[in-house]
C-alpha cells in the first residue's frame, strides 16, 4: 500500500464521520482516528525479513467541499413545507434491496420511524437507511445506483 492509497483512505474515512477505522492487510496495519478537532493517523508496517521500521505518516486534513451553488428562490419556497432526508454517509445509494426486488419506497408512499427508505454501499456494506420521522415520500432526489456524499439530500417528505 502506497502513500497516495494511504492518503486517500484518510480523506475517505474523514467525509464519511467515523470516529475510528482499523484495516489490517498482510504487511500493513492502519488505524485512523478522527476526533472532533484533529485527526490522527498511524500506519505500521509489519516486519517481514529485512523489512523498514514502522512507519507514521503525519496528519491529512482533508481538502473544504465545494458548495453547491445556490438553488432559484421559487422552488425552494416550495419544498420548504418538506423535511429533507440526508445521506448519513458516503457511498453508492440504491433504491432497492435487490436488482430483482420492489424499491423499499416510492413518491406518494407513507413512512413511518425505523421504515427503510433505501441502502448505501460503502467498502462493500450495505447500510439501511431508516426514516427518522412519519408521513408521506414528495420526491425521490438521487438516481438508484449514484454515488452521494455525504449530508447529500435523498428524499423529500411532507410530515404532515
């Protein structure tokens, strides 16, 4: 494992608000702990015949996400009635348990708390993503198989 895949799984680890991730391979054990302020990172090497010392590489922090730019005013005023469900992590957002299953929700559907709205794939877990609260799906925002970010917007519903 190189430093730029190193580098890399830090920047994932700390979009995706874990607090702490340990991966251990044949020769390498990292541990990367994210804290509310600072971020640290240990990589090990483990010694394999005439291997290097362990190895630390310093701290990443990752690089600020652009901002969307802002939506037009009508539209917004609009879906101000509705409460916006959030991603809760990074990763590939599916509408359906399975290709050949139902989707868990469609537009017009009513939920209600711990309901499954739909799954996200992160390094090969598939996370349900349950309603926090009831009432009924306006509008489905993401495409069955894209990648969200994030606190990305997944569905709209109208609480009352």
């Amino acid at each position: 494992m190189d430093l730029k895949e190193i580098q890399n799984l830090i920047k994932f680890v700390a979009k995706s608000g874990a607090s702490e991730v340990k991966l251990e391979m044949d020769d390498v054990k990292i541990t990367i702990k994210t804290g509310s302020d600072s971020e640290t990172t240990i990589v090990q090497q483990v010694p394999v015949a005439s291997a290097p010392a362990p190895v630390q590489a310093a701290p990443v922090v990752p690089a600020p996400t652009p901002v969307a730019p802002a939506a037009p005013a009508a539209p917004a005023a609009d879906d101000s009635k509705y409460i916006t469900v959030k991603s809760p992590i990074i990763g590939t957002f599916y509408r359906k348990p399975s290709p050949d299953k139902p989707a868990f929700v469609e537009v017009g559907d009513s939920i209600a708390v711990g309901d499954v709205l739909c799954v996200i794939e992160a390094m090969k877990l598939f996370n349900e993503i349950e309603s926090e609260i009831s009432g009924k799906v306006v509008k489905v925002l993401v495409d069955d198989s894209s990648p969200v970010e994030f606190d990305q917007p997944l569905f709209l519903v109208d609480p009352s």
